[in-house]
C-alpha cells in the first residue's frame, strides 16, 4: 500500500511532461488500433475509402496543434514543465467517440462514424504534436534563462 506522500510524490511526476506525452501517446496508439479496425472492415465493404480518411485526417491536425495552445504549462526547470488536465480537449474527444459509436449503430450512417473516427485521430495527433513543440520551446527558453543568469 502506498503512503500518503508516496502517493504525492507519484501525483507529481505523472504531471510531468514525459509522463503525460507518453500518457497521450499511449491513448493516441490505443484509439488508432481501435478506429483502424473499423476503418479496414468499411474500406473492404466499400463504404470508406483510404482517400477521404487521410483528406479529414490531415485537415484536422491543425485543429489539434491549435488546441493544444489551450494546454495549461508550466516550466520550473529546463528538465520539468508540468502540464494540466485540459477539460474543453476531454469534453470534446468524448462527445466525438459517443457520436462515432451512435452512428456508427445506425444503418446507413457508417460513412458519419469513419469522418468522426478520422478526426479524432486528426486532432488527437495535432494536438499531440502542438504540446511536444510547446514543450521542447518552455524546456529551451527556461535552459537559455538558467545559461543567461
């Protein structure tokens, strides 16, 4: 059983960039094999094509680096930058899944489930990709001011 201050001393270290990138890497990987799944079973059928996914796919990644500005962050070294949960992100992936498995119910609107499943992949690597820039751009601006004092 962990103790109250181990307990907090975990807390801190999961608030840590590498922690959550790797966290939001790990969900990213988790939500492609899932929607890759389907993507495949509806490209066969010939409900899908290749094409469109990529085309939504691609349009939304600069939806997902934008969002990521909204990421709280906070550097306390050039090693340490902390980052917050972002509510308006998590409100908005979990709207989109419940849609894509709503529709994804209904006949007929298979087409609607494979756009959503491709731009919450879409956003979810733009955003992934904005945080490692913000990231290493907090980590190189706090180095450079622990250099200049």
């Amino acid at each position: 059983m962990l103790s109250t201050d181990q307990l907090q001393s975990l807390r801190e270290k999961m608030k840590q960039s590498r922690a959550k990138i790797w966290i939001r890497t790990g969900l990213l990987t988790i939500f492609s094999v899932i929607f890759g799944m389907y993507l495949v079973r509806d490209v066969s059928s010939g409900v899908f094509r290749w094409e469109w996914g990529l085309a939504v796919f691609v349009l939304c990644i600069p939806a997902g680096m934008w969002m990521s500005r909204l990421v709280p962050m906070q550097a306390h070294s050039a090693e340490i930058v902390t980052l917050s949960f972002d509510r308006i992100y998590f409100v908005l992936i979990w709207l989109l899944v419940i849609a894509k498995f709503i529709l994804g119910r209904i006949p007929g609107m298979n087409l609607a489930a494979d756009i959503i499943m491709c731009t919450i992949l879409g956003i979810m690597s733009g955003r992934l990709d904005g945080i490692g820039l913000r990231v290493r751009g907090l980590k190189n601006e706090q180095a450079k001011h622990t250099f200049e004092k």
